[in-house]
C-alpha cells in the first residue's frame, strides 16, 4: 500500500470520526472521546506497516511471504537432489527455453515438475 493510499484512508477515518462524534452527541465527551480513539487505533494500523517498515522491523507479513519463499526453495532443492544428470540437463534446458521466450515459467512450477517425477518412476 502507498503513501497516497494510506493518506486517503486516513482521511476517510478522521471525517467519519468527526461526523460520528458531532452527531451522536450526548451530555459529556463520552462519544466523541470514543469515535477520536478508535480512529487513532485505525490510523495506526492503517500506518504500521509502513512506519516498522522505516524503523527497519520487518512486518509480519513479510515474514509469512518469506516463509512461504523459503517452503519453495526447499521443494525445489528436494526435487533437484531426486533428479539424476540427465533429469538436471533437462530441467536446465526448458528453464532456459523458457526465460529466453519471456514465459510465465507456469509449464515450470515445482509441482508439475514433481508430478513428472513421480510419473518416471
């Protein structure tokens, strides 16, 4: 999410806020001191991401992206320590082919190529 975004969203909070806390007006500061904290809530963590991510703390959804990039790369090497010389030269060639040709590397996804091995035996 960018800057641009964040800010939009920011200001849809506060407005909505306001107009909560100007219409539901009630003897004392019960309701407004309630719409003014939860839109302090929301604009921290509409804001979070983006302010651990300048601090240098990664967020946690970078950590459930990596996990997930990491659970491939381990799928992979598996499969290429299965895979005997010949299989390897083969991979090699169609994801060559395949980058050379500007494609999607679908027709190269892990799970094909593990189904192809289960396949030969």
């Amino acid at each position: 999410m960018n800057n641009q975004i964040r800010w939009n969203i920011t200001l849809r909070i506060w407005v909505a806020a306001l107009i909560i806390g100007a219409l539901m007006t009630q003897p004392g500061y019960e309701i407004m001191s309630i719409a003014v904290a939860t839109a302090l809530l929301a604009t921290l963590f509409v804001w979070a991401d983006g302010i651990l991510h300048r601090l240098g703390i990664p967020a946690l959804v970078n950590k459930a992206q990596s996990s997930d990039t990491s659970d491939k790369a381990y799928k992979l090497a598996v499969l290429l320590e299965m895979m005997d010389e010949d299989e390897r030269e083969e991979f090699k060639h169609r994801l060559k082919n395949d980058l050379m040709g500007g494609g999607d590397s679908e027709s190269l996804s892990i799970e094909s190529l593990i189904t192809e091995k289960r396949k030969r035996g």
